[in-house]
C-alpha cells in the first residue's frame, strides 16, 4: 500500500501558467534562469520560472516573495515590478580534487537534502519542509560491478508539517504519517554527462548551450570557471508542455502536469565528460493541477488543487571504497548521523524558518 501511495503522489506532482510579468536571468551572462522556485511571504511555494526566465502572474498579497535556484544566491522581491530580476551565482570553496586508487572504485556520497511539498486550493493548503542527511554508493566506471544498492538513503531527518485547514492553523513535527518523503524517488543522475560540443567553438569565459524541444527548452547547458550546469525540462517534447497520466484516471485522480525541471551543478573540468564524482548539487521542481478523490478527502474539498514539489540535495562528503568495503558499510548503516549545511546552501526564509522553530519549540513543550 505505501509504494502504491509513494508512486501516486510522484506521478501527482505539477499549475498551468498565466501571463507572465517578471523575468529572472543570470547577473553575469543575462541567460534565463529556469526552475527558480518562488515562495510567498507565508513560506508557501506559489511558483517556478520557466525555462525563459519568466513566471506566472503572482497576487500582490503574496509579496515579498523568495526566489531559490540550485547555484544562485537567495533572491528577495519586495513588490511586483513588472521588470528584469537577476540571480547571483553562488562562488563554490571548492576542495582539491583527489586521486583515488584504482581498486577503491566504489563511491560513497552523503547529501544534505531539503524539500519543500505543498498542496493548496483558494482556501486551504498543506506545507511540508524536510531536512535530511543521505548517502549512496554507486561505481565509479561503468566496467565497474558493484552489486550492491545504489539507491539513496536517508540516514537521519527533520520533517515538518504546516496545515492550514477548515480555517484551523497547526504544526507537526511528524508529516511522514501522512506523506512520504519526496527524497527517496528523486535522486541524482548517476549517469556521464558529456560537454555539449558547441562549448569547443565558444571562445567567450561563460559558455552556453540549448536544445529545443517541442514546447519549451528541452535541455540548458551552462559553464564558467567554477561550474557546469545542465538543466533538463522533461515536459519539454510534450504538446503544449502538458501532459495528464490516464493510469491515474483508473485510481481516481485526473491530473494536468506542466512543469518538472531536473538541475545538476559540477565542479568544472577540461576532460569533456562529468561523472558523479563531479556532482556539487541537484535539484527538482515540479507542480499540477489535480482532482480526484485523494485530494478531496486531504482537504475535504471539490476545487482544484495545486501540487508543487523541490526536493535540493548538496554534497557533503565524497569517500572511496572497494567492493567489499562498500557493501559492509551499507549493510552497517550508520546512526546518530550529525546534520551538516554547505556553506552554498542559502538560508531558509523567514516564513519556514518560524515554522521550525514554531514545530521544534511544540514538540519540545509536549515532551
């Protein structure tokens, strides 16, 4: 039944767009920034950029508003402009890179992971925001046969709930009860990564690339001297940028969804290719309008629901093992794990800040 449940909220995940007003671009090449997700002054998440820069028209109530994108500095808005808004990429402390042995060829990555998932009407709305550390093991090399799991772990977590329902406001410091955690399916790309071979041709310190698809950009390759960055759109080659799951029609859901951008940043090389070694973050985004039974009994209404969804995870630490190594120390999984924030993590905004301390500070008191 929970897997039933986990497939179902991730194929729920997606709100169509309306005249957009504002754009959002990078402050060094004036390239669009796609996938910027944007909170409003509650801490709810109300939108994402699409892969022009723009976003969909936002109520003036909802200012100010935060925008977050993976390898750019937190972004503030104070009031609608109807203007240009630059993001500042982040400057990465990036360590040494190491050599490692041929037979150590097992690598072991731990993350810090946030998420953000809403599901709001014009009344109501349910707000989660996790905090995870977690880990995998993949190869190093394709030739390489590790035989052991690769998925992504959640070693230790931090999880909090926000209902504002029926004209009821309480906190939770136990959401997982009602809904999994949206880490464990989206993961990185443990796949290489090549250059786009236009990079080669461009001679200009930040060099770009893009590959259109039917209803969008489908993929945005970017580097400068610290990062490569490729942004996927996955509805991209769908028509009108919009896609409804008839599965989920036979389960009592009808969904429409229209947005879901998959960010990885990697520390830059010169070899033409990047591998997970490389990989500094990731981030996914995505949103939908949805109906259907489950969404009237989560928040005991007929009216259209929006569902939106980040999940961001940074590297922490990167380890090397052999085969054997590995496999012993996923099998002891460790515990107590201490919660470790990269310095390029920007700080959460107000609104979710309160509500930890708000959760935190409840839980505390009931003990």
């Amino acid at each position: 039944m929970k897997h039933t449940f986990i497939l179902l909220i991730s194929a729920l995940l997606f709100c169509c767009p309306v005249d957009a007003q504002e754009r959002v671009i990078d402050s060094t090449d004036r390239s669009p920034i796609s996938a910027a997700s944007i909170f409003d002054a509650t801490g709810n998440m109300v939108g994402f950029t699409w892969s022009d820069g723009v976003f969909s028209e936002i109520p003036a109530s909802a200012y100010p508003v935060t925008l977050r994108c993976m390898g750019y500095e937190q972004l503030i808005i104070e009031r609608p402009e109807n203007k240009t808004w630059e993001m500042t990429p982040i400057v990465y402390e990036l360590e040494e890179v190491v050599i490692v042995p041929v037979k150590r060829n097992i690598l072991k990555q731990t993350f810090y992971v946030r998420e953000y998932f809403s599901m709001s009407n014009e009344t109501d709305t349910i707000t989660f925001f996790n905090e995870h550390m977690a880990d995998r093991f993949i190869p190093t090399s394709k030739d390489v046969k590790f035989g052991g799991n690769t998925e992504l772990r959640l070693l230790e977590s931090r999880q909090y709930g926000h209902y504002q329902l029926f004209g009821q406001d309480s906190i939770t410091t136990d959401p997982e009860s009602m809904f999994p955690s949206m880490a464990t399916i989206f993961e990185p790309i443990d796949k290489e990564i090549p250059v786009p071979k236009s990079f080669k041709e461009q001679e200009n310190a930040t060099k770009f690339h893009e590959v259109p698809g039917k209803s969008g950009m489908e993929l945005i390759a970017k580097q400068n001297d610290q990062t490569f960055t490729i942004s996927i759109d996955a509805l991209a080659d769908t028509k009108d940028h919009k896609i409804s799951p008839w599965p989920l029609k036979l389960l009592g859901f009808t969904m429409e969804i229209n947005q879901a951008y998959v960010t990885q940043a990697y520390r830059v090389n010169d070899k033409g290719v990047y591998q997970p070694k490389d990989l500094l973050e990731f981030s996914i985004v995505m949103q939908a309008d949805g109906r259907g039974k489950f969404l009237r009994m989560a928040l005991k209404s007929d009216k259209p629901v929006v569902i939106r969804c980040m999940v961001e995870m940074y590297i922490v630490d990167r380890d090397y093992f052999t085969k054997e190594e590995a496999k012993a120390a996923y099998k002891n999984k460790p515990t107590g794990v201490k919660f470790v924030v990269p310095s390029t993590v920007p700080p959460l905004n107000e609104a979710t800040r309160r509500l930890v301390e708000r959760a935190n500070a409840e839980a505390k008191s009931n003990k």
